[in-house]
C-alpha cells in the first residue's frame, strides 16, 4: 500500500481557519494571501478526497470529517512543534525588541518567562511606552512586536484579546459621583480610554471634569485610590485598591477594547516569530477562561 503523508503546512492553515473562523482572518495571522489560504484548503480537500467546509456566509463552517482532522491537525503540528523545540530550541539565537504599554506587563508575565526558559540563547528587550508611539516604532521598523490596546485612529494590527471596560473607584473611598463626575484618565495619546469614557457619559447625558491625568493607571491609581476621582480600567487592571462601579451606582456601561499584535511587514526571524506565537495563544486561550 503507498504511503500517504499529509502536508503539515496545509493542516496549519486547517488549523487557523478554525480558530479564526474566515479565511481573511486566517490569512492575515499566516501572513498569506487569501488565494494561498482557499488553495491550500482545496488542496487539502482534494488530498484527502473528501469535503471538509462548507461557506456560511464569510465564515468556514466545517463538516464533521473537516471537524475530525482539524482534531487530528492540532495533536500532528503540536508533535511537530515538540520535536523542533526538543532538537532546536538551544540553536535559536538571535534579539526581539518588544513593545508593550506599562498596564500590559502584567499580562506577558507567564509569557516572558517561558520565552526566555524555552529560548535562552534570544536577547529580549522589552520597552514600555504608550500604544501610539509603539505602532510607529513597529512602522519604522525599530520594534518587532508590540502589543498595544487597538486605536480608532489607526487600526492595523492583529486581534487577539478583547478586554472589558469598567469604571473604578478606591475600594475605601469614592467621590461624588453627582456631575460634573471627576474622572482620572490617561494622558492625550493613549486615547482609547478618554474616548469610551466620553462617548458613555455623553449618550447619558452626564458631565464630567478632567481631575488627574497620566500616563499609565500606575499614576492613575493614588488619586483614584483616596477617591478623588472615577478611572476607567479593563477587568485585568482591577486590584484590592479598587472597586467597579456600574448602572447601580449611575455610571454607563462602557464598551469594550481591542488588545491588538502588531509587527512589520515581511517574514519574521525565528525568534520573533516564536514570541509572536506564545503571546498569541497565551492571550487568547486567558481571554476564554476569563469570559
């Protein structure tokens, strides 16, 4: 009997048009075109001589058999990758600059420190700044990855975590919350949190005042912490210093914000592909415990 072999490039993409859902999607995570993507599917198809999707829309929904082998694709390449790390992963050397704003760090924790276990060879530079200025540096080609919080203004990006917004005061302590309401926010360039918080009050029909204002919530947190003011956070910034506040207590609901993984164009180098790959399922396997 002949060997058949499947194509592990081609169960690769299987695999990303089901965790992505759409073949635009998946092209972009692979940084394929979407013609590279539906060929490689059909390709795959016709390897296995049976159909695999259907469309439903824009989206791929999957038959039971296209739902079988994505089972099997998945324990195929984490095999593969298992084999790569166990012979390569002390080979891998090279630097990755990355780029993530300061109330993020403390997502990347876990991730940082397997990166640098798994991969002690790499130089890791990690920098802090606001998302805005993360972008550019990823456009100027000085940054290799930065994970920053999506902004309307600039799009771009892959989306890999949505984080709910809340409104916060000190767990002790609060102020009036009678208008104008006194909100702590971030400084003008990490707008996205200014913008939620303008947009929720002003479909209410409340007034506000700017009362504090910085950088990042580490600066936000000593005057919203005495209750002097009302700050906007996601769920992952809450501490014991803080407590939510919601229609209950008067506020609006807000909406909620895109965590985005940006990078140049091009193919990456070995490291900051694999980076990319451990923040990617990190946040996003996280995001679906927390919701």
């Amino acid at each position: 009997m002949r060997n058949r072999i499947l194509d592990l490039n081609m169960l690769l993409t299987l695999v990303t048009i089901a965790d992505t859902g759409t073949v635009t999607a998946a092209a972009e995570r692979l940084a394929y075109t979407q013609s590279t993507v539906s060929m490689q599917l059909n390709r795959l198809e016709a390897a296995i001589g049976v159909p695999l999707h259907e469309k439903d829309g824009r989206r791929i929904r999957f038959t039971p058999e296209g739902q079988k082998l994505v089972g099997y694709a998945r324990k195929m390449l984490e095999l593969n990758n298992e084999a790569l790390d166990d012979v390569q992963q002390q080979q891998i050397s090279g630097e990755v600059n990355l780029g993530i704003p300061e109330d993020y760090a403390f997502l990347l924790t876990s991730v940082l420190s397997h990166f640098n276990r798994q991969f002690p060879a790499v130089q890791l530079q990690v920098t802090c700044r606001s998302s805005v200025e993360l972008v550019k540096q990823v456009q100027a080609g000085s940054m290799d990855l930065a994970v920053v919080t999506r902004q309307a203004r600039s799009p771009g990006g892959e989306v890999i975590r949505r984080e709910p917004l809340m409104w916060a005061v000190g767990a002790t302590a609060q102020p009036s919350l009678l208008d104008p309401i006194p909100l702590a926010l971030y400084s003008p360039g990490a707008d996205v949190f200014r913008d939620a918080a303008e947009q929720a009050l002003a479909s209410a029909g409340r007034d506000w005042r700017m009362a504090y204002s910085s950088q990042s919530m580490t600066g936000l947190m000593p005057v919203v912490a005495a209750g002097l003011a009302v700050a906007v956070v996601t769920r992952n910034m809450l501490t014991p210093q803080l407590r939510v506040l919601d229609e209950r207590n008067g506020m609006p609901p807000l909406q909620s914000v895109d965590i985005a993984l940006h990078r140049p164009p091009g193919r990456p180098s070995e490291p900051v592909k694999q980076l990319a790959e451990l923040i990617r399922d990190h946040l996003s396997t996280d995001e679906q415990t927390l919701n």
